[in-house]
C-alpha cells in the first residue's frame, strides 16, 4: 500500500473496506475479538487499548503520561488516558479539533507540535482541561497534499525539528525540490533546510537510542510488478540522496527515469522489506518489560500492499540488528486472512511501563501489547 489521501477513489475504497472488516468482526466478537486473532510470540499478549477511534494514525506520549494519538480522517488530535492503570483507556478526550490531515505528533516544553498536510502547530492545553486552548503556527509553508499527503515530524537530540515530506507522485521530477525529502527546522519554525532527499514517502521517523541517527521508513514505488522494488527503512543522513526518482533501493535503476551511474552515488538502505508491504511507524524498543533478546530491536508496522497480486503486509515485523546483516522477522501476525485484511498497522509506541503499543486505523483501534512470560 502507498499513502495515496489525495485519491478520493483509494480514499472512499480504504473506507468502504473497513467497514466490511468491522462488520464481519461485529459477527465475531467485535474489537475484543480482533485481538484474539493477532499472533504473537509466546508469552506475549496483545489487548485493545481503546476502541472506536475512526481511523488512528501516529502517536505520543504527553508529559503527563497519555497517548495521544493522530486522526487524520476527523481532523482531530486525542487524548487516550489510563489513569487507574488496567491497560484500557479510560475515555477519549479530543485535545485539538479542524485540523488539515494531523498526522504526526511530538511532544516539548509542554507544547504538542502537529505535522498537517501543509504545516505545522503546535498546540497548549494552558488550562490543564485536557483541550488545547492555544495555538501557534510553526511552519506554514510545506508543501501541501499530493500523492502523499502525511506529514510526520519529529525532535532530535540536536534540538532540532525534522519534517518529512513524502513525493507528490509515484515516480516524477519534482517541481519542489522538498518534496521527497526529510527537511529540518529550528523549533520554532525558522532555518529551514533540506536534510536528506531522495526519500519517495517517509512516513515512520525514528532516534537510535544508541547512536542518536535519525531512521525511517520509505515506501518504494509502484507498477515494477510484485517484487519490486522493495521498500527500506533508512538511516537519514545530512546531504545524502537516497535515490527516487532515479535509483530505488540503492542498487535498482528507474526504467522509466534513468540517469546513468547514478545508483552507486545514492546512500543504501539500512534494511530491506517485501515490496509494498508499505512500512509507516517504527521504533526501538528501549523499555525492560520485553525479555533482553527484544531490547533494542527495531520494530516496523508494514501497513499492508494495495495493488499486489498476492497481498503482503498487515503485520508487525522485528528487526534485529548487530550482526552481519539485519534480521527481519515476524512479530505480530493475523491481520491478514488470504487476500482479505481486517486491519492496518500503522504506528508504535513504547510505554513509559514498557508494554508497547499499535495504532490500527482500518479497525480504527489501539492495541497494547505486553509481555507477560510463561
């Protein structure tokens, strides 16, 4: 699957299938049942966290320890909170409404910054009521909608603000040398440049926990046929190129926009994917709940392929790293049911306690998934 938000067809058939997913869960057992169904490695458990959030996208944690979660489809940014801690949350509090596609979110100094398909906000709940009650613009001026229309921001252990910024089409030269990039900001919106290009849609951004390098995913484009080209998680370098148009996956030229010797000047990805299992959100796990062999292991929401003929996707997978060459393993399975899916991972979290958690937004849910040994 590639983010196609600016396809009202892709858009109403993305809606319309979901429903159907929820329909036939409604027959058996509903969200609750949902979770049942996802696999996972033993002595894991996965739980629906909260229910019925019409499509969840990117998520963080506030200050005070609530999920806030994306909702791209409502234009809302909400808060999730579990205050008597039993793994459910307690209610969903709208902290920021008529928004333009939010996506992603982070929070500093007590403000939520939120990446819109044309800007970015940040927003303050100054009156501690849960909704934010002030709100600034940041950067006003990204380029808008497309292809790709999400737009996912992070902060950096430099301070700085990172803003990725997908391509405006599948394969193309684009008009706006922003586009197909990871631009980077002062916090406050100023000394905006471009950071690392090439980059067909990014949509997961990430810090090693170890190294302080910024990671993301990168959906690689359509119509090469099943298997190619494959999608990548990268390690967004200054001034590097990574490729799109020209180059895919650091080694597969562009039959339809070549440049010759191009491919060997592009930086490689870090990891490899099956082609258009589209990645979105990733992290490292840096919590102690998961047994020491998942610490520091990456982890990948494969959203799901929209025009393979065999689908691939709809799963969570693990990335193991340190060795001669990555590992990429199944983590969290069932999604998928032969041709037909009933959910899409789209981000993860990991929880101050260390649980980790999913957002789903074809089931429009939130998972949490825990490690509870035996």
């Amino acid at each position: 699957m590639r983010e196609r938000g600016g396809s009202r067809a892709a858009w109403a058939r993305g809606i319309g299938q979901a429903m159907l997913a929820l329909l036939a869960l409604a027959l058996g057992g509903g969200a609750e049942g949902a979770a049942e169904q996802v696999q996972i490695p033993p002595g894991f458990r996965v739980e629906v966290f909260a229910t019925g959030l019409g499509g969840p996208r990117f998520m963080a944690w506030s200050p005070s320890g609530d999920l806030t979660v994306s909702i791209p489809r409502r234009g809302q940014v909400v808060l999730l909170p579990d205050r008597d801690r039993d793994g459910r949350a307690d209610r969903s509090v709208v902290f920021a409404s008529d928004l333009d596609r939010p996506h992603g979110l982070a929070w500093r100094d007590g403000w939520l910054y939120v990446a819109e398909t044309g800007r970015v906000v940040r927003l303050r709940d100054a009156d501690g009521d849960g909704r934010a009650d002030r709100q600034e613009v940041v950067v006003a001026d990204l380029p808008a909608g497309g292809g790709h229309w999400t737009r996912t921001l992070t902060f950096g252990p430099d301070g700085k603000m990172y803003v990725s910024v997908g391509s405006s089409c599948n394969v193309c030269e684009e008009a706006d040398s922003r586009r197909a990039a990871i631009l980077q900001f002062n916090a406050d919106g100023s000394g905006g440049r471009i950071f690392a290009r090439g980059i067909r849609n990014a949509v997961g951004l990430t810090w090693h926990p170890g190294t302080g390098r910024l990671w993301a995913t990168n959906n690689g484009r359509d119509w090469l046929g099943d298997d190619l080209p494959p999608d990548t998680v990268i390690t967004a370098t200054d001034g590097a190129h990574y490729g799109w148009p020209h180059c895919h996956a650091g080694d597969l030229p562009d039959p339809d926009f070549p440049r010759e010797g191009f491919c060997p000047k592009t930086a490689p990805p870090a990891v490899k994917i099956q082609a258009h299992s589209a990645p979105l959100g990733l992290t490292f796990y840096t919590g102690t709940q998961f047994p020491q062999e998942y610490r520091g292991n990456l982890f990948v929401a494969l959203h799901g392929s929209w025009n393979r003929s065999v689908p691939v996707g709809y799963k969570v997978v693990r990335v193991r790293l340190g060795g001669a060459a990555p590992v990429v393993e199944d983590f969290a399975t069932g999604w998928l049911a032969g041709s037909r899916y009933w959910g899409r991972p789209v981000d993860l979290a990991v929880a101050p306690d260390g649980a980790l958690f999913l957002s789903d937004d074809g089931l429009g849910v939130v998972y949490r998934i825990t490690y509870r040994g035996g």
